[in-house]
C-alpha cells in the first residue's frame, strides 16, 4: 500500500467524517494538496471514520463534495481508516510481542481513582505505569485489559518542525497511551501512525494543535523502526477578534461558503492560501501560480485572522473573471423560476453589466431580477419614492423621445434621455433615477442605459408608460 513518487513527497489530508469540511480543515487540505503538487509528488485522502457513533456517510459525501468543488483532486482511492482495523490491531501485537507494548489491566474504576488522586494533588492527568512492568500472571483469570506503549522515560524528544522550529519535549511528559481497547479495537493515536506509515506518507501538514500528538506518535514509530516523517504544524485559523475561530467569525462548512454566501471556489481557494501563508505582497493568486511558488517555508508562525471583507472582496475581483457563460450557469439556479432558454441567454448578455456590481452569486441573481420581473413592476420603497414628484411628467417626455429613437443601442438611448434633462432644465440624475426606477424596480440596477439596451424597446417602453403621467 506504500506510495512511492519520483520526488519521493507524499502528503495526506485525513478528516474525521463527524461534520462538514471545516473551513480551517479545506486551508489544511489545501495546503497539502499545493505542497505535492509543487514538488510533483502525491496527495492522499484518507477518511478517519473509526468514531463508529460520529462517522456518518452524508458527513463524509459533504467532505468529498467541498474538495471536489475546491478542486483539491486526489491521487488512488480514497482510504477508510475503519476498514484497516484488523491491520492496526497487528502492529499493536507485533509491539506486545517486541516488548514494546504491555497489557494493563486495570480496572475502570481504579483509572477514575487514580485521575481524582491527581487532580485533588494538582497534577498532571496521567495514567501511572501500574502494569508497566508488572507480570500478567498476576492479573485475575480472563480479566479484561488494554494494550499500552512502553513510551520512553528518559531523555527528551526534539521535533525540526518546518513551520515551528525544533520543539522539545521530556519523554517523562508521555504517557503510556492506549493502543488497544478492552474489545481489541485499536485507538485512534495507533491507527493514524500505522496508516501514515503504510501509506507511504513523507510529510505531515497540520494544525498545530496536534503538535502534542506527534510527540505521542514518535515513540509509537521508533518502536516499529519506521522512518519518521517531516513535520509542519501551521497556526490555527482567529476570528477578526483575535479570538479562536468559531462559527460567529465563519468556521461553517465549505459548502455554506459555496451555497449560502454564493462564492466562487477560486476565491475561496486564494484566500486560504493568503491565511497563513505569503508570497511577497502578491494577494491575487492564480492556481497555477500557487504551485509554482508554495513551500512550506512560507508558512508563518502565528495565527491568521479571518476577515469576511477580504474573502468578498477577493470574490468580487474572481466574478468580475469568470466567464459569462460559467456565471450564468451558476446564478440561474439561484433565480426563483426555471429559465426560458431565451431568458437563459439574454442572462448571459447582462454577465458583462451584472459582473462589476457583484460581490457573490447572490447578488448577481438578485440584481438580475429586473429583467424578468412581470408588468407592472412591484417597486421597493426606495424605488417608489424617486416616483413622487415631477418623476411622472418627466417619465412621459423620457418615453415619447425614446420611443422616437430608431437604433435600439446604450448610445442613442443615452442622447435621447440628455435632450430631456437638457430641455426640461435638469441634471441627468434627475432623469435617470426615476427612470431607473421604473424600470427595474429599484433604486440601484446596472447603467439606465444598458438596462434600456437589455430590455428591449417594447419592454422598456411598456415599464416607462406604467409609471408616468397620462400626457392630454
């Protein structure tokens, strides 16, 4: 099951399938997609679904559904760490075997004993070695017990961590974990060391709140006499507070960024890459860019602040991008009706007004209503109050001019409403706001004069003269 590539970099992303994929769980994902793919090596999936009671399939489709729309493609099959129980429980035999391991076998109750001890001392909650070296003999006959590792004693533990720097740890600080349950199911701690290492892994890329568990893993690995892997810890993800990232500040699920926020996953994708990590002052940064330039020397030490300003404003420059066709797609949906296939297509030749006015997918299909709300138009109040006033007398010259107007393009129609403000003696904005306002309903729509151009004459004509004075 080993991997093995040309350059030797194999990287992995193992989510717990007991959720969504957590926005800080997609900047760790891609952060080891980038560091493979820089390096041409492989990035691996492998599904943590051994929390039998936690792990669900509509969890673990929602994870494999927001990588795919992040474009985070991985190489073979994804691996289900729950299927490989029989192979983690062996290495735990193997290590029983070697003198690594021990069976303990005390009781429940001796354990919560022993943590109230500790507590009421104020100590460190730590399981004391009682069956280390104690003969099993002496264990009651068919008595239940746990495999343990033999962890080290003495001396300390350095980690060259790539992002943290070396960091050491007093081998007396670990304890002896847990590798088999009572029921001969194997921990989590043992199933992610023997999976790493059977799947060829080179460098872990995490969050660095499981820094503490690598120092757990190490004496599980030199015990096997496997190579240990490059480690990078990168800092958690901060709300705007400085506080950790919670659902207030938009720890949500990808596909919330994707479905309730109507963003782009380009977007998506370059702002994570910019949370923690920096190529220069470069903020707009293509995929293949990300590539090129990503290494794990670019990572900073501290936390990254979440800010929902930047992400929408970074998705407005990608809306602005993207292509026409690719929008329209994406906002029809979005639009409380099925589109006519001519409806469809004149939505796409609004992309080009819609797109500088947008800052996500749902704004788009909002300021794309106007052209297929029915007459006469429901206004909104902001609407209705520029329709007070002399707007109904103006609406009449406006209409009459426009309807003399013989090419039907954003140029001729802008002349002609010019030669109304200038002859009625009033600023264009006079003119052009109740008239925007007659036309779609609102206070803010693309340019009046391409919204005219997009509706068309009789359209635009027709939501003119349900708006303005009845000329004698």
């Amino acid at each position: 099951m080993g991997a093995t590539t040309e350059s030797g970099v194999v990287t992995r992303f193992a989510p717990s399938p007991t959720g969504f994929l957590h926005i800080g769980g997609a900047r760790t994902a891609l952060f080891n997609w980038l560091f493979a793919r820089h390096h041409g090596g492989k990035f691996l999936l492998r599904i943590e679904d051994t929390d039998r009671a936690r792990s669900t399939q509509p969890a673990i489709d929602a994870i494999l559904d927001g990588m795919r729309w992040l474009g985070l493609d991985w190489d073979g099959e994804a691996v289900h760490q729950f299927a490989r129980a029989a192979r983690h429980a062996e290495v735990a035999q193997q290590m029983l075997a070697a003198g690594h391991a021990y069976k303990c076998y005390a009781t429940p109750e001796e354990l919560a004993a022993l943590r109230e001890e500790q507590r009421a001392a104020g100590k460190p909650i730590r399981y004391d070695g009682r069956w280390r070296d104690r003969d099993p003999a002496e264990a009651p006959e068919r008595a239940p017990f746990v495999v343990r590792l033999k962890a080290p004693r003495e001396g300390a533990t350095t980690i060259h961590d790539r992002v943290q720097g070396d960091v050491t740890v007093q081998n007396g600080e670990i304890d002896d974990f847990v590798l088999l349950r009572s029921d001969g199911t194997p921990t989590y701690m043992l199933a992610v060391v023997v999976d790493d290492h059977d799947m060829g892994v080179t460098h872990v890329i995490r969050g660095d709140d499981h820094l503490n568990n690598a120092f757990r893993q190490l004496p599980l690995m030199k015990a096997m006499g496997w190579a240990e892997p490059v480690y990078a810890h990168i800092p958690l993800i901060h709300g705007a507070d400085g506080a950790k990232l919670s659902k207030r500040h938009g720890a949500l699920g990808v596909d919330a960024y994707r479905d309730e926020m109507g963003l782009l996953p380009e977007a998506v994708d370059n702002y994570l890459l910019r949370l923690g990590w920096g190529h220069g002052d470069d903020e707009i940064i293509s995929r293949e860019q990300a590539i090129e330039w990503f290494d794990l020397d670019g990572v900073g030490k501290s936390p990254s602040r979440f800010d929902f300003k930047k992400l929408e404003n970074l998705n407005g420059h990608y809306i602005r991008e993207a292509d026409d066709a690719r929008l329209t797609d994406l906002v029809a949906p979005r639009l409380p009706f099925e589109l006519s296939a001519s409806q469809r297509n004149l939505l796409q030749r609004t992309m080009p007004v819609l797109k500088p006015r947008a800052a996500n997918l749902i704004e788009l299909a909002e300021n794309a209503m106007f052209l297929f709300r029915t007459r006469p138009l429901e206004m909104d109040d902001a609407a209705s109050d520029l329709l007070g006033g002399d707007a109904p007398a103006l609406l009449a010259r406006v209409h009459a001019a426009l309807a003399s107007v013989n090419d039907w393009e954003s140029g001729a129609l802008e002349a002609a409403v010019r030669q109304v403000a200038e002859a009625a003696g009033v600023k264009l904005g006079a003119v052009a706001q109740p008239l925007r306002a007659a036309l779609t309903g609102r206070k803010t729509s693309p340019g009046i004069f391409d919204v005219l151009e997009l509706l068309g004459r009789e359209e635009s004509l027709g939501r003119i003269a349900d708006r303005m004075a009845v000329q004698a």
